[in-house]
C-alpha cells in the first residue's frame, strides 16, 4: 500500500505542475490581450504595465526549464526567449505584430500543456 500512496502523490504533484503551468500560459494570454487594447486605444501606461505582467510570467516559465532535459529543454528557451523579444518589441515600438506574435506563441506551447493535462487526467 506504502508504493501506491508514493505513486498517487508522484502523480498529484505532476498533475499539479501541469495545472500550475497551464495557468500561467493563461495569464500570460489574458495580460497580452489587455495589452493590445490598451495600445489601440492609446494608453502606454496601462500597455506597459499588462507587458510587464506578461513578462515577468515568462520569465517565470523560463527559469523553471529543466536545462537537463536536452534539445526540448533548448527549444522551449529559445520560444520563452523569442517572446520577451517581441513584448520589448512592443513596448518600444508600439508594435501590435510583435504581441500577436507573442501570443501566437505563447498559444500553441498552452495548447500543449493543456494536451498534458488531459492525458495526465486519464
């Protein structure tokens, strides 16, 4: 019984990762979405703060990679990285492309988390 209580609180903690991290990506969405309004409509300050919020998430994401887990590892720093460049992007230049793409990103790796999440629930 001891293994089957050690494996079920294994299983909790991964679920609970995925859930953590699935949220983040969400969070990170919704600041870019506030973001892009507020640049449309013209008020840097509230653009700058919802960036800044969509930053530090990914910066969040990013120091959490396992550096051990090789090419996926490097890949996924590579997109954390591509992101923060497009939000500085946006911020100095106003670039509206710059959060779509962004976003774009940060979309399909949340698709992804969210795929994990569901398998891990089966």
């Amino acid at each position: 019984m001891e293994g089957l209580a050690l494996g079920n609180q294994v299983e909790t903690k991964v679920n609970d990762r995925v859930k953590i991290i699935a949220m983040l990506y969400d969070g990170a969405i919704n600041f870019i979405n506030i973001a892009k309004d507020k640049l449309v409509i013209g008020d840097s300050i509230g653009k700058t703060h919802y960036i800044n919020k969509t930053t530090a998430i990914v910066k969040e994401l990013s120091k959490s990679i396992n550096i051990e887990g090789g090419e996926i590892a490097l890949n996924l720093r590579n997109l954390y990285d591509f992101v923060l460049e497009s939000l500085i992007k946006a911020e100095v230049h106003n670039n509206l492309d710059a959060l779509n793409d962004a976003e774009k990103v940060i979309e399909i790796l949340r698709s992804a988390w969210k795929e994990m999440q569901v398998s891990n629930q089966m």
